[in-house]
C-alpha cells in the first residue's frame, strides 16, 4: 500500500489537469483489469469481468484531481494572479511551495496591505516564479495553468503519512490495492479514477452514466475529529476506515451500509461509522444517475483537510481496501 500511494501522491494531477496521474493509475491497473478505456471528459474506467452470469454490476470511484490555483494574468513585475481551483483554504495556503505541471516552481503569498487569511477572497494572493516581468512571467507559464502545493510525502509515527493530495490519492490507492486482491469475482466491476471531483463531482457524474452500475462506492478521506479542538466527529485517524452515513451530497443507502460492514466483519477489519454534516463526494453523483443507484462511501480519517499535509493512517487504508475487495465479491445487496 505505502509504495502505490507514494507513487500516486509524488505524481502531478491539478484539477481538470489530471493527465500525468492518470497515466501513471493506468499503468498500475492494466495488469488487473479486462478492460481500460478514457472517456471525453479523462475518467480513467477500468472494467473487471464477471466470472460467470448473473452478478452485479458495481462502480468503484476514486477521484483523482487535487485542488490547486488557476492562472488568471501576470503582473507587469511577473507576479502570477490566481483564483482556488477547488476548495483551497487561503490561510493554509500562505508562503507554501507550488508547482505547475510542466515543472515550474513557485511560492504563494498575499499582499500585505488589508489582508485577512479568513475573508476567503482569492484577489490578494500571488504566486511567485521568480519572474522578472509579464512577459517573462509568461514564457513559463500561460494564463489557464493550475498549479498544486508540491509533492512532499513523508511519513511520521506509528504508522502515519503526510502529504498533499492525500485527498484523493488515498482512494486511488485503495482501488488498486483491492483491484490486484479481488481474484475470481461473480459481479462485474468499474473502477473509475475520475476528474474534476473538487469542481463539483463533474467527472463520477458522467462516468457513471456510462457505466450504468446498479450499485456505487466511493473511495475518499473525511474530516477527523481526534485533533485538539478540531472538527466536531466521531472519527478517529487509526481506528480502521470509516462507513459513511451521510454528508451534504447524498444520504448512503442503507443496503450498503449494512453490506460494507458485513464485508468488514467478514474481512476481520475494524471500521467506524462517518456522518459528515459537510461536504460531499463522487457517491452524490453516482446516486442520482439515470434511475437512480444504491450508493454508498468508503472514507480515510484524515487530519488537516486540504492542506498541504494532510494525514492518515496506512493501516486504514490497508483495512479500506480489504473491506472493498470483500464487498465486492459479495456486497450483500
């Protein structure tokens, strides 16, 4: 687990830029799926078979794009003006070290004049590349461009691992992982890695139009509520992955609840229960496709949220992916 995942968080993949970290997931997956196709929006579907008749069909979603700060103009001293791609806290984001795709580095930082962290306006944040002028500004980069905080994942005690991007590159590992352990399966499954998740769920919603599932989960990390003073949840990096009840984007069907935490007993696997009073995830699309599908989430406790070190545990992730490959043999609804 711990060498997927630092192989998916040390690769670029800016929302609605996700073309680096989607080579790098295909080259993971094709050994261990039937079939691999991009769809026109860049959703990566990759398809196990059914062995035999009869199974159902279940979509896997993990998405795979990163927050980060498009380039609106250059100044005529070449410092960039950017605006949040995604939900970007300005006050984590101070004095940080971002990268664009084609490898330029940069730091963000604010005016100083009227500033407040917590006003959420993006207007008096800059990224500087060291430019001398527009022009210069320019020549390395072009109006359009996302850069996301650099890659810097480490690990620290007991188990924990830090790192941008954490948010989704955590689900995608999950994925793999339980792709290469899932074996001989009854139900066909689409592992989709989607896009564009931190813009609104655009890259689940239409993967999951194609792929029609009669059943959907989502891979994603949740708010943590272990940390002093911290968010107000019964969640706990460390103490296995978490079921999601409901967040503000879907209330989790019942049916696939109870099946993930049947496949987590079956699997020996220690879980706890997510209700998010916030936010949302690739199962909010995935719910409200077509008729209508049974939906539900597989979700990684994780410290400081959309930030530059977000933190989980790796023994969570390695329980999420043992429950995901266990419900899909048999998701018991």
């Amino acid at each position: 687990m711990k060498q997927t995942l630092f192989s998916l968080l040390n690769t670029y993949g800016g929302t609605g830029r996700e073309d680096a970290i989607r080579e790098t997931i295909a080259e993971m997956a094709r050994p261990y799926c039937d079939e691999m196709r991009t769809d026109a929006l860049g959703n990566l579907i990759c398809i196990r078979r059914a062995a035999g008749e009869g199974g159902r069909r279940i979509m896997v979603s993990a998405h795979m794009d990163h927050i980060g700060f498009v380039v609106l103009d250059a100044d005529k001293h070449g410092f960039l003006r950017v605006h949040n791609a995604g939900g970007i806290s300005k006050r984590a984001s101070i004095n940080r070290h971002v990268v664009f795709a084609n490898g330029v580095n940069g730091v963000v930082s604010n005016e100083t004049e009227s500033f407040s962290a917590d006003d959420g306006k993006m207007s008096n944040l800059f990224i500087d590349i060291g430019a001398k002028d527009r022009e210069d500004a320019l020549s390395m980069v072009s109006l359009g461009d996302v850069a996301v905080y650099a890659p810097d994942a480490f690990e620290l005690a007991n188990g924990m691992v830090a790192a941008p991007a954490m948010d989704d590159r955590v689900g995608c590992a999950i994925a793999l992982e339980a792709m290469k352990a899932l074996g001989t399966c009854a139900n066909e499954v689409a592992f989709v890695f989607s896009v564009q998740e931190e813009l609104g769920l655009r890259g689940a919603r239409t993967a999951a139009y194609a792929v029609d599932p009669q059943i959907g989960v989502a891979l994603d990390v949740t708010l943590c509520g272990d940390t002093p003073k911290g968010p107000k949840i019964a969640v706990k990096a460390g103490e296995g992955p978490c079921v999601k009840v409901r967040d503000s984007s879907l209330v989790c069907a019942p049916r696939v609840v109870a099946g993930l935490e049947k496949a987590a007993a079956r699997a020996g696997v220690k879980t706890q229960r997510e209700v998010l009073s916030a936010g949302g995830n690739d199962a909010g699309a995935i719910q409200t496709t077509r008729a209508g599908v049974l939906a539900g989430t597989i979700s990684i406790a994780c410290r400081y949220v959309h930030s530059a070190c977000e933190t989980v545990s790796l023994a969570d992730c390695e329980g999420a992916a043992k429950v995901l490959a266990e419900f899909l043999r048999d998701p018991g609804v």
